[in-house]
C-alpha cells in the first residue's frame, strides 16, 4: 500500500507541472520554434556537404543530415524545457513524502502504447516453397517477353516512389520536430529532477534522454527509410542530379 500511495503521488505531481506548464507556456508555438530551427539547423548540413565536402550520394547526404539534424534536436530540447523549468513563475514546491523504492518509470503521462507485432504466417512447408517458385518463374517469363513499350512503366513507377517517399518523410519530420509531446515529457523529467534534489525523493526514472527518444524514435526511423530510399532511387535514376530541387526540374522538364 505504500509503494502504490507513493507512486500515485509521483503521478499527481505530475500532473500538476503538466497542467502548469500548459497555463503558461504555448507549448505548440514552442515546437513550431524547435521544429524550425532543426529543419534550418539540417538544410545547412546538407548545404555543406554539398558545397564543400562533396558529398555525391544523396542517400549518405540525408542519412548524415538527418543523423546530425536529431542530435541537434535532442540538445535544442534539452536546454528549452530546462528554460521552461528554470523561468520564474512556475511553481514546482511540493510537500514530497520519503519515497524511496525501485523499478523503472512505468511510463510518463504521455507514453506511447507501443505497436503489438503482426502474427507469422503458420508454417512455410514444401507447398509454400513450391507456390514461390511458380509465381517467380511466372515473373521471369512475363519480364522476358515484355516488348519495349512496357519499359516506359519503369520511370513511371520510379516517379511515384519517389513521390511517395517525399510524402511518407516529410509526414514523419513534421511528427517528429514540430510535436510538443517531447518537450513536455523532457520537462517533466528536468523539473522532477529539481525536486528530488531538494526533497526526498529518490525514484527510479526513465530520465529526459530517454523520454525524448521514446517518443521520437518512432518518426525517425520512418523518416530515416524514406529519406535513404529516396536519395537511393534519386541515385540511381537520375545520377546527374546533385539535390531533390535538382530532380524535380528534371522532371518538370521530361513531362514538358
């Protein structure tokens, strides 16, 4: 019974620096801000590995980018939601209990349910072998019989992936850089680190590293995939090209 009075203070405090932090601050125009500065802080790096470290592969260009890009972001998230705490105006006095007890943080008040895994196929077997073979054979056959007007279908279907990971990318930056959620969780972290340093408290926590990252390494990893498989694709069909504004005026150009 103790240990769960305990944690249900944990959680109301929570609850009450979440709700103040939100009275405040506007913390959606707070993750526009951070969202802008990493997306200017990642268009510089990939200006400069352009320009002056001559970096050819648009895929090692945007996984670098984007690699730098979140370790800016994590830092960036950091030191805002230290400023948030440490502003005059929010109250974090509490009247903090002894609490002293193990195990980790069961989750913050905004944790992610995280996805279940799809279920496998019940069993391979030598049909399953067999019916691959046939449909690959089946493959094989209609490719070496395709006349040369079906391989206009190739830059077609190109275009469209490429068009998709555009897409699917630039929905996971926006997930990832411009949410809130991060920057609230982070602050949460910081300011109970405040008060278990005055108080006692000593409770086991996830930390603000491991918060940001349990709710932004999701978008990504997505943003990640699209972003190499696009600068993959980009290399590989049109290889003159050294940026996306590059490739798209090739390709305004070739449906004129």
């Amino acid at each position: 019974m103790k240990i769960l009075s305990n944690w249900r203070f944990v959680r109301l405090w929570e609850t009450q620096v979440e709700r103040e932090l939100h009275r405040k601050y506007s913390l959606r125009t707070h993750g526009i801000l951070i969202g802008s500065f990493t997306l200017l802080l990642m268009w510089g790096v990939s200006a400069l590995q352009m320009h002056l470290l001559h970096v050819d592969s648009l895929a090692v260009r945007y996984f670098l980018t984007l690699g730098v890009g979140y370790l800016g972001y994590l830092l960036v998230l950091r030191w805002w939601a230290k400023r948030l705490v440490e502003k005059r105006g929010l109250d974090l006095d509490v009247d903090a209990p002894d609490v002293e007890f193990g195990g980790g943080r069961g989750g913050g008040s905004h944790g992610h349910t995280s996805l279940g895994e799809a279920p496998g196929d019940g069993g391979g077997g030598s049909g399953s072998g067999s019916g691959l073979s046939d449909i690959a054979s089946g493959a094989l056959d209609v490719a070496g019989g395709a006349d040369e007007g079906a391989v206009v279908v190739i830059p077609v279907i190109a275009i469209f992936l490429v068009c998709a990971a555009i897409l699917f990318g630039a929905g996971s930056l926006v997930l990832l850089y411009f949410s809130w959620d991060a920057l609230l969780a982070v602050a949460i972290e910081i300011a109970f680190s405040y008060v278990s340093a005055r108080a006692a408290v000593r409770v086991a926590r996830e930390g603000w590293l491991m918060a940001a990252v349990r709710l932004t390494w999701k978008p990504l990893l997505g943003a990640v995939i699209c972003a190499v498989a696009l600068g993959a694709l980009l290399d590989h069909f049109m290889p003159q090209v050294n940026s996306l504004p590059e490739a798209v005026r090739a390709l305004m150009k070739k449906q004129h």
